[in-house]
C-alpha cells in the first residue's frame, strides 16, 4: 500500500476536527498569518468599498498531525482535504460580500503537525476613501484579521514574516492598472468589548496612489485650455459686441464639458473633491469675465444722448490710472482731450463771425462750409431780381450747428470709450492676477500631495 495513503489513514481515522487540536486546552493555538496583494480591482467611492485580491497564508501547530516519517518511507509533507481537519475561524472584519474566490480543497501538513493553508481571496471590503486630493489621493485602507470566536487565550495571531519584509513585498502585485501600491503596513492588537475577553486581532493597511495621468489629460487640460481662451479673449476690441459672443461660447463650451466629466468624478455624500471646486469657481470665473465684457460693452455703446464724462472721471481714469496702469498709448487721451476742446473753441468762433458777418460774404469757413451751393444760389437771386442771401445763412448756420452738435456727441462717445478702455484694461489685469493665484494655489497644492 503506498505510503501515501497509510500515512492519511493513519492521521485521518480517529481524528476529530471539530476540537481545537491540543492535547493540554491550557495551550494557545498560534496562528501566524501573512499576505501578499495582488491586484486593485476597483475602488468604489460613492459605496466606500475597495475590492483587491490578495494572496493569503496560514500557519498553525496541529498536535494530532504528527508522525514518525521512517515509518511512511521518510515522508515528511503531505496535503489533506481542508474540510477534514480543524481549521482557525479567521475572518475580515471589513468584509461586505462575498468575492468570487477560487477554492483551494487542500492543506499542506508536515510531520511536526505544521499546517500550512494557502489560497486566493478576492476581498471586498469597507473603507473609508478620502476623494478630496482627486486626482491625486492616496487611500489607506485596512484589513483586520481575527478569529470571529475564539479568545486571544485559545487562538493569538502573530506575523509569518518581519513586517519590512510584508511592507515593501511587490512581488506579485499586478501594477499595470490606474492604483498603485505603495506599501502594507502591519499592526498587532488585542481588541476587547466592554468586559469580555480580548481577542486577537492582526491589521494590514493597504496604502495605494492614483495614477494622475489620465485625468490630468482629459479634465484638468481642456478646463485650462477654455480659461487661457477666456483670457485671450480681453484683447478683442471692447467697442464691438464680438466680445460678448466669444464668453458667451466659451460658457456654454464649459457647461457641456462638465457635463460630459461629472460621470468621471467621484462622488460621495460626505465630501466634494478639490477638483469638482476647481471646476465651479472655473465656472464662476467666466461668468465673472462675461459680466465685465457686458458692463464694459455698456459704457462704450455710442448713443444721441450720452452725457460728458464727468471731470472727476477723467482725473481718476483718464490721467491717474494710465500712469499707474502702465499704459504705453495714454498720450492719445491728452490729445483727444485738446482736439476736444480745440473743436469747442472752433465752435465758439464760427458763433462769434456769424455775429459779426450777418451776410457772410467774408466768412471763409462759411465758403468751405456751403461750397459750391451759394454761388449758384446767388446767380439764381440775381436773375429773378429778389437777392435770397438772409435765408441761405440761416439754412447755413443750421447745418453748421448740426454738424457742430454731431461732432461733440462723437467726441463724448470717444471719451467714454477711453475710459471703457482703461477700466478694461484694469479688470482684466485683476481677473488675470485671480486665475494666476488660483491657479498657483491649486498646483502648488497637488504638487505637494503627488509628492508626499
């Protein structure tokens, strides 16, 4: 008969699995225990549930498992059916389902009664996953070993190997996935409740990183290409209403980019990820940066009846903020002020040599002004006999009063347009210095959690 089979009916026949397997019950089963990872399935933020697969092992004294191997032809390991002998009721405390574990049927047993139980687990257990850091976050979540019934004085629980060598052990972890594996940390503990007994109790935490490329690529660039457009967009003319449309675009281009993302975010019902406030107070931004281009576009807008600037607005915008502003063309508003008030006094004089010349034959402006209309006009008067001269300067001085009144109102309109300048050029100077913070606050922010 082979030496297998005498030596697993010889173990077998009269062994009893449903006892802890010590022949004095004083004694402590120790059970040493260690675990490898895998592989990161899947991390579920909104349901708090991290699913891995881990590679776990077991290593326990049986005391009835014992032989002597020069009687089984120096037979010194063999493999029994798991559900034959006595095994430790070890269990996650994190579990929430059931993975689809494959099921190992058999343990190792060596002469000295050493038992050893290895096999795959795919775990599915609660953690709790801090998203704020999304992208860039790091998760630490742990897995606490612990007999569900027995007391530390039947079963304690130690580690199989020296916890720096469980702590960087990559060896068979798959690290081709968007999760990786920083390191496992290991704690023993006794856990007590209110006055019972303790119990054993062996922690691994599993620390993994995002990988941040992806979502770099496809959230954070576009979101920062649409606010550099939105910036390049203040060089467009503030007189002309293209402004408006150009944001009024980008808006809505940045509505339906975050409605194609908010699938991409994580989400729970305890937190906001930074990144999901990047992208509102991006939102704000341009609308923010519309409003000015409204407002701005308003106070440019030519009308009939616009009033003058006011003195104590042309002080402030039109001579102190060029200067501080650094405006390189602010020579233009000192001359567009003189030949303001250069067509003023033209206007006075015409005023006062239509007083002084009522017949206007030696008015030169006035030649200028009616051109080759008064000849014509007088040769007329001439052959009918009745001279028309009176009637013919007062049409005269009504258009010149009129085109007199068109010139000043296109002269406030350009006033007003250079102070629609210069306020535009001071709101975009401070939008830009507020994207340029919020933008330094933000990388310098992820920069320090990618490298912690």
């Amino acid at each position: 008969k082979p030496a297998l089979h005498r030596l697993s009916h010889y173990l077998l026949s009269h062994y009893q699995k449903g006892t802890r397997p010590v022949r004095d019950w004083r004694t402590t089963t120790n059970v040493a225990i260690d675990l490898m990872v895998y592989a990161i399935l899947s991390v579920d933020e909104k349901n708090q549930v991290l699913t891995t697969y881990i590679w776990y092992r077991q290593h326990w004294t049986d005391e009835f498992l014992q032989w002597d191997p020069a009687r089984f032809d120096n037979l010194t390991q063999i493999s029994l059916p798991a559900e034959s002998i006595w095994v430790p009721d070890i269990l996650i405390n994190e579990f929430v389902d059931v993975g689809k574990s494959p099921h190992v049927p058999y343990v190792y047993v060596g002469h000295h009664g050493e038992v050893q139980n290895l096999k795959p687990i795919q775990v599915m257990t609660a953690c709790s996953l801090d998203i704020y850091n999304f992208p860039f976050d790091v998760q630490n979540c742990s897995l606490t070993f612990t007999s569900w019934l027995h007391h530390i004085r039947d079963i304690n629980l130690s580690l199989w190997r020296q916890p720096e060598l469980v702590k960087f052990d990559r060896s068979v972890f798959m690290n081709q996935g968007e999760w990786e594996l920083l390191y496992v940390l290991s704690h023993f503990q006794e856990f007590r409740v209110k006055s019972s007994d303790s119990y054993a109790e062996m922690k691994f935490y599993i620390v993994i990183r995002r990988r941040p490329l992806f979502y770099t690529v496809s959230l954070l660039l576009p979101s920062i290409f649409l606010m550099v457009m939105d910036i390049v967009g203040f060089y467009l003319p503030p007189n002309s209403g293209e402004r408006v449309s150009f944001k009024i675009t980008l808006l809505l281009g940045y509505s339906v980019f975050l409605i194609i993302v908010s699938d991409t975010l994580p989400a729970t019902a305890i937190g906001t990820p930074l990144i999901g406030i990047y992208f509102v107070v991006c939102m704000a931004l341009l609308v923010i940066s519309l409003t000015e281009t409204i407002l701005i576009v308003r106070l440019v807008h030519k009308q009939d009846l616009q009033p003058h600037v006011p003195d104590w607005v042309k002080r402030l915008v039109l001579e102190r903020a060029p200067i501080l502003l650094c405006i390189r063309d602010r020579k233009k508003f000192s001359q567009s002020r003189t030949q303001s008030s250069d067509i003023s006094r033209q206007a006075e004089n015409h005023d006062s040599t239509a007083k002084l010349n009522p017949c206007g034959c030696e008015d030169p402006r006035e030649r200028d002004v009616v051109g080759g209309v008064r000849p014509a006009v007088a040769l007329a008067g001439q052959a009918e006999g009745s001279p028309p001269l009176p009637g013919v300067l007062r049409e005269v001085t009504a258009i010149r009063q009129l085109l007199e009144k068109r010139e000043e109102f296109r002269d406030v309109a350009r006033e007003w347009l250079q102070v629609g300048y210069v306020l535009d050029v001071l709101l975009f100077r401070a939008y830009l210095a507020a994207v340029l913070a919020y933008s330094l606050t933000l990388g310098t922010l992820w920069s320090v959690w990618r490298d912690a």
